[in-house]
C-alpha cells in the first residue's frame, strides 16, 4: 500500500512538486510537507465546491426567475379575465336594453291585438244585428213583393178597367217601398265588407305578434348563452380567492362579513338591476340571473379589498434565501432547541424590505433581540413583524400599502448575520408566514 503510495506521489510529481510549509515561532520554525497527492485531495476538494457552488446559485437563480415568469402569466390571466368580465357585461348590458324594447314591443302588439279583437267581436255582433234585421226584411219583402204581385194583377185587371184612384196610392206606395228596400241592401253590403277588413286586420296583427313571441324567445336564448358565460366566468374568478384565504387558515365568509361591514364595497354599477313588487324574483328569470351575476362580482371586489389588506406577499424580492423556517430549531447562539416564530432570509445589507399587505405602522424603532423593528398592523387582527433591520424609513401611526418599503435588511439585535426576521400574529399568537404566502402563488 505505502509503495503504491510513493509511485503514486511520484507520477504526480511532474505536475505537482512537493512543497514545504513553514512556519515560524517564538520557539523556533517548522515546516509542513505538501506531497503531490495532498496538494492534488486539495484542488479536488477546492474545484468540487466552486462547481457545487455554480450549480447551487443556477438552481436558485432559475426558481426565481421562474417563479417571477408565473406570477406575470398570472397577473395577465387575471387582465385577461377582467377584460372578458367588462365585455360581457356591455354585452348582457346591450341584449337587455334590446330584450326589453322586444318586449315593449311584444306587449304594444299585444294591445293593438286586443282592441282589433274588441272592434271585430263588436263588427260580428253589429253583422249578426244586420243579419237578422236583414233577415226580417227579406221576410218582410217577399210577402210585400207577393203583396206587389197581386197589387199588380189587380192593377192591371183596374187599369184595363180604368181602375180608381185609391189603387194609383197603393202602386207608388209600394215603389216607395222598393227604394227603401235597395238602401238597405247597400247598407248591408256596407257592413259586409266593413267585417271582411277588420277579420284581414285582426289576421294581420296576429302573425304579426307571433313574429314578436319568436324574437322574443331567440333573445331570451341569448340571454341565457350570455349569463351562462357570465356565471362561469365569476365561478372562475372567484374559486381561487376563496381558497387561497381557506388555505390561509381565514374562514372566506367571516373575511366577507368583517369587510362588509367596515367598508362601503357596493358601487353603483354592482347594485341589483330589478325588484319586483313582492320583494322576490323568478330564480330563472334574466333579472334573478343578472343580479346573481352582480352579487358576485361584489363578492369578488370585496375579496380583492380584504387581500390587499392581508399579508400574503413576500417581504422581500431581491435575490435571497431562506436560511430558517417556522418551528423548532436549533439556536445559533447557544446550540439548544427554541422555538422560532417566524421565518429568516439572508442576503446583502440594506435589501430593501417590503410591507407584504396595506396597513398602519404600529411601531417602528429598537426593541431588544429584534434589533430594528416594523410593526404593521393589518385588518383582520394580523401584524407583521420585520425585524434586524439596518435602516427604517417609516414612522409609527403611518398608513402603508402592500409593496411599500419599510427599511433594509441588517443585523441588528440578537443576530448572527445580515438577514430578515419576518413573523406573522394573528390575535397575537405566532403563525407560520409561508401559509400565507403559499396560499398566495398561484393568486397574485
């Protein structure tokens, strides 16, 4: 083994001479021998670590610049969603306003249908009357004519016989007779086709009201094809919000209800569009579907409210990592187990440090182990703890925005390098940030 060792050391010796190491004291010189072998175990060992090192800072570099590319597809998923909404809302919007002038328009025919009804039900009761008066004349014609033909014997008979006056008197009140009977005729022809143009209107009015039925159903199946796409539309909106806060550990209804009830969130444009007189509406009618849409569109805003106002980003963007997490850990100081109630990223001084939800600074100073301390207060009894800074830019009472910088990474207090502590309480108890954090990926 050992005289494998020395040819070894001597095949190396071309590249890699030995060398001696001295070093000098108060009590005298010695040195150190660096065979070929030992100083080759060194330039191994040394190039492993640069080439784990580039590896290691690709991996973070890559993440990053991933997770970066994600949370931009996201933000245009979500433009593109917002957009599509306005769309379809112009075009529920526009279809309602054309639904509801078919519908004026159905229910006008609808009345001029029912007057030429009335007027026709009238004309057939006046042409009944005529019929029957009608009826009673031709009666009474055919006996006056029998009456005339006999009249006109005997006037003959007294004509050949130069018959008397009083015969003379009966011939023209029979022509006077006639003439009336002739104007009866005409009126009753009169009548006849008086009835024939109110039965060709009535006709007329009713194709023309079938005409407006058909437009009316093909509109409300338009309707129908705009709402279903609305209603998908806000359920895919919604869905990621509700359990992005669920996976949060915040109930969605009582964040709903806690904003509500300190915010105006109904604007103009989101408030019901029909109230019928009993206070309800047909679950399947355009209004009933129209105001579902509306309500979920508030339920949205005020969702996006209570996220703006709730930590969920990151306190940090600059190229970082995470050097402790939540939970039991080993103290760096004195190697025993802690508890750690919050989560730590490393990087250089002065990375800038950012409020990850609107808020008011509650403090903003030095407070013991924490070094430098910001304090924000959110809604929903959460703060946020961004603590071993080297600097603070901001003041306590002081309204804050998500994104807004706090101060720069340091190391001050009980710390053993320059990083963030960053905590999340609720109610004052410790929770773990990332929860947050996580729940938020795949949302903003």
């Amino acid at each position: 083994m050992g005289h494998s060792f020395d040819r070894l050391n001597a095949a190396i010796d071309r590249y890699l001479p030995e060398k001696r190491l001295f070093l000098r004291s108060d009590y005298g010189t010695r040195f150190v021998r660096l065979r070929p072998v030992a100083q080759l175990s060194i330039l191994t060992g040394a190039a492993a670590m640069f080439v784990w090192t580039v590896i290691a800072t690709s991996i973070i570099v890559f993440n990053a610049l991933g997770a970066e590319s994600f949370r931009e597809q996201v933000a245009r998923e979500r433009q593109h969603i917002e957009t599509r909404l306005g769309e379809l809302a112009a075009e529920r919007d526009q279809r309602a306003v054309e639904a509801q002038a078919a519908h004026d328009r159905y229910a006008e025919a609808m009345d001029r249908v029912a007057t030429m009804q009335a007027m026709l039900l009238a004309s057939e009761r006046k042409r009944a009357e005529l019929e029957a008066g009608v009826e009673t004349v031709q009666t009474s014609l055919r006996e006056r004519t029998r009456e005339r033909d006999a009249a006109r014997t005997q006037l003959a008979e007294y004509q050949r016989d130069d018959a008397n006056v009083e015969l003379r008197a009966s011939a023209a009140r029979l022509e006077e007779f006639e003439q009336t009977l002739d104007v009866l005729m005409a009126a009753l022809a009169h009548t006849a086709t008086e009835r024939e143009t109110m039965s060709a209107m009535a006709d007329n009015a009713h194709l023309q009201a079938q005409h407006l039925a058909l437009e009316y159903r093909l509109i409300q199946d338009r309707n129908h094809r705009i709402f279903s796409q609305l209603e998908e539309a806000v359920e895919e909106a919604i869905s990621p919000l509700e359990r992005m806060f669920r996976d949060a550990g915040l109930p969605p209804e009582r964040i709903l209800q806690q904003v509500r009830s300190g915010y105006q969130t109904r604007s103009a444009s989101l408030m019901p569009i029909s109230i019928s007189s009993s206070g309800t509406l047909d679950p399947g009618s355009d209004e009933a579907r129209a105001n579902s849409v509306l309500s979920a569109l508030e339920e949205i805003n005020t969702f996006r409210i209570a996220a703006q106002r709730t930590p969920f980003a990151m306190p940090v963007r600059a190229n970082v990592r995470m050097t402790s997490g939540f939970g039991n850990r080993r103290d760096p100081r004195h190697g025993r187990q802690r508890m750690h109630n919050g989560v730590d990223w490393a990087g250089p001084q002065g990375t800038s440090i950012l409020s990850t939800g609107a808020g008011r600074v509650k403090f903003a100073g030095r407070r013991g182990g924490y070094g430098n301390l910001v304090i924000v207060e959110h809604d929903f009894g959460i703060e946020t703890y961004y603590a071993h800074l080297h600097t603070i830019d901001v003041s306590a009472g002081q309204r804050v925005s998500r994104g807004d910088r706090l101060g720069g990474m340091g190391t001050t207090g009980r710390s053993t390098g320059v990083h963030l502590h960053y905590e999340i309480r609720v109610g004052g108890r410790p929770i773990n940030p990332m929860n947050y954090i996580r729940a938020a990926q795949n949302v903003f």
